[in-house]
C-alpha cells in the first residue's frame, strides 16, 4: 500500500525520498497488484468452479435460488439453524428453463472472458519481462 501512496502523492514523498525510490514503487506496485489478480482468480476458481457440486458454475449468482438439497449440502449450518426456527421457506417457485439457460449462457461467457483477461496478463508479464 505504501508503494501505491508513494505514487499517487509523488510531490509529497519526494521531499523526503529520492525519485529512484519512486520507480521503485511503481515496479513493486505493478508487481504486486498481478500477483494480487493472480491470486485472487486462482483461489476463487479452484473454490467456485471445481468444487464437487458447482461444476461448472453455481446459478444461485444468478437466479437467487437454491433448491433444498443444494441448501442442506452446501449451507449445512445455515439449513439446520433456518428449520429449527421455522423460516424454511420452500415455497418459492424455481426459476424456468430459459432463465437457467440465460444464466448459464451468461456465466460462460464471463468465465471464458476471464480466462481471456488471464492469458491477456500472463502474456504481457512473461512479454514485458524478457522471459
């Protein structure tokens, strides 16, 4: 975070730093914010998209609906704790085959751009770096 303030407040840490330092913070931000994006995409993929149930994508982003067993299997605690104090409530209508079909042709479209978005920054790194 230092490195980002250090930018943004260039005039103000440039009293105090030589301006070598500040394109040192400019490296180690650019750096540091890919391996944050990096990061970020791989847990939430491995977590989201490979677990056993969500394959390929789960649609409750989507429609805001889970059936009883998705919520008994996923949200175990939040199952039992919602029926012992009686606000289950399993009477809303699911959600039609075309808003399913909608939803899981809109997640695939962000998924595959995100995969796009990946190879677009992987390739500029390795690119930039002279690797």
């Amino acid at each position: 975070g230092l490195s980002g303030y250090a930018m943004w407040f260039a005039p103000f840490f440039s009293r105090f730093i030589p301006g070598s330092w500040l394109n040192a913070a400019l490296v180690l931000h650019g750096e540091e914010a890919l391996l944050a994006v990096w990061f970020i995409f791989t847990i939430h993929f491995f977590n989201t998209h490979l677990r056993p149930g969500s394959f390929p994508m789960d649609l409750v982003i989507f429609t805001g609906k889970e059936t009883e067993r998705e919520l008994q299997e996923k949200h175990s605690q939040e199952y039992q704790r919602l029926l012992k104090e009686g606000r289950l409530d399993l009477t809303e209508v699911a959600p039609s085959r075309e808003f399913k079909n909608f939803s899981r042709t809109v997640g695939w479209v962000i998924i595959l751009s995100g995969f796009v978005l990946l190879w677009l920054t992987l390739n500029s790194f390795f690119r930039s770096s002279g690797t």
